[in-house]
C-alpha cells in the first residue's frame, strides 16, 4: 500500500491535514510518495520543507520527489543562481507568476520592486538554512515499485524510463497529457493543476491546485487500484474511458 501527495506549493496547514488522514488510514509507518513542488506561491514553503526534513530525519517512510519548482528553487540557491531553461522567455523564479517571492518570504526575506538579483541573492545565501539547500538539491525525479511509476510531471510516451530526461519528468506537459494509449506502469503525477483528482487508466494526476488555494489531494494505492483519501475516508477514483 502506498499513499501519494501532490503538488504541496507551501501550504503547510494542508500538508499536515493530509498526512493526519493518511496515519489514520494507513499508521505511522505508511509509506507516502510526495509528488513535488514543496514550494512557492503558498504561505509557509519554509515550513513545509521543515516538516520534511525533520519526518525523514525521524525514519518516516517518506520518497521526496522532485518538481520544476523545487529545481528552480535550488538553481536559484547555487553560488552563483541559475535561470531553468525551461521556463517561458522573460520568466525566472522571483517573477510574480512563479511564486519564488513567497517563497522567500517564508524566511522572512523581502523582495523589494526594481531589486537587483545579486542584493537579494546574498540575503538569501545568509538566510536559508543549509539542510533545506542540502534536501531539495538531492531529490530524485522519480520512484518505481512493479506496477505504479511516481513522478512530479510525467514521462515522454514510448521512450524508456532510463532515456527519460530530468527536463522531461518535471516539466513535460502535452505530449504525456494527451498520450491514451498504456504505458509500462499507471503513472502518478503531479503538476498540471486540475479541478479534481482524475484517473485516465494510463496515468493520475493528483494536482489540485493547492498553490492557488484549492485542496491538496492524496489517494492511496494498493497495485493499480486507487483511491482519494478525504475527510470522510476512502473513496473510489473511478477511471474515465477505457484505453485505446
């Protein structure tokens, strides 16, 4: 049995209603897969990845994956920050669309109109704790189990999971949205913000937008049967149309 959690954007409050739902349905030794994203756009980003850090410390039973904003944020924190190459032209990680200012709010950092990169660069240096740096730099892309493929955006259809790139697996979009035919596993991600979870038989997405406000979700696995973990328990994520 394994419990899933998407995209997390700093809402800490969320995080911790979800992983109450999933030890009273699972215990405290339940394996949970955290799809990516800990951070930007919501309030406490510092928080959640405190919470993290200190339940792996504790020998939880916890997979930390890595999403494109938690690759940003690491970019960022380099000695001298990078830009992903990924985002869209005139895009970078403090622009309001991205979420990168709220993050470092969260470590009291402020992030003035007009302000140079490297000013606020250097405050962030001496301001993030060297752990969270340490944590989001290490996060793996992906985890697998026989039948269930865990990733934070999902895969390029038809090409094998060792040729898979990082770019791809946090990043991709169209090509393995639109893709209605099986792959090698049911592949659960995160990334595309829907209204409500979805099954489409191939793939999960369990991005509900959290970083907009909207709930947080976490479905349970046991094989390839799924469920969402709510207020009110278990209830069937029921797939739409069969494959092609």
């Amino acid at each position: 049995m394994i419990y899933a959690i998407g995209d997390i954007h700093g809402q800490l409050g969320m995080l911790q209603t979800a992983l109450q739902r999933i030890e009273a349905d699972g215990g405290a030794d339940a394996t949970v897969v955290f799809l990516g994203d800990y951070v930007d756009r919501g309030p406490d980003s510092k928080g959640v990845l405190d919470l993290l850090i200190k339940g792996i410390s504790q020998g939880r039973n916890w997979i930390t994956l890595k999403g494109n904003h938690d690759r940003m944020y690491s970019m960022f924190m380099e000695e001298y920050p990078r830009n992903d190459s990924q985002l869209l032209v005139g895009y970078h990680w403090l622009h309001d669309n991205i979420g990168g200012v709220q993050t470092l709010a969260s470590y009291g950092i402020d992030v003035p109109e007009r302000s140079r990169i490297f000013h606020i660069h250097a405050k962030v240096r001496d301001a993030i704790p060297p752990e969270h740096i340490d944590f989001m730099a290490a996060l793996p892309s992906h985890y697998e189990t026989e039948e269930l493929l865990f990733v934070h955006a999902g895969i390029r259809p038809d090409v094998p999971l060792s040729d898979q790139t990082e770019d791809d697996l946090i990043w991709i979009r169209n090509e393995f949205l639109m893709h209605s035919m099986a792959h090698s596993h049911l592949v659960v991600h995160g990334h595309t913000p829907v209204d409500r979870a979805e099954h489409h038989r191939n793939r999960v997405n369990l991005d509900t937008g959290a970083g907009f406000g909207r709930p947080l979700t976490v479905a349970v696995f046991e094989g390839t049967q799924c469920w969402q973990l709510t207020s009110h328990g278990r209830e069937d994520l029921i797939p739409d149309a069969p494959l092609l």
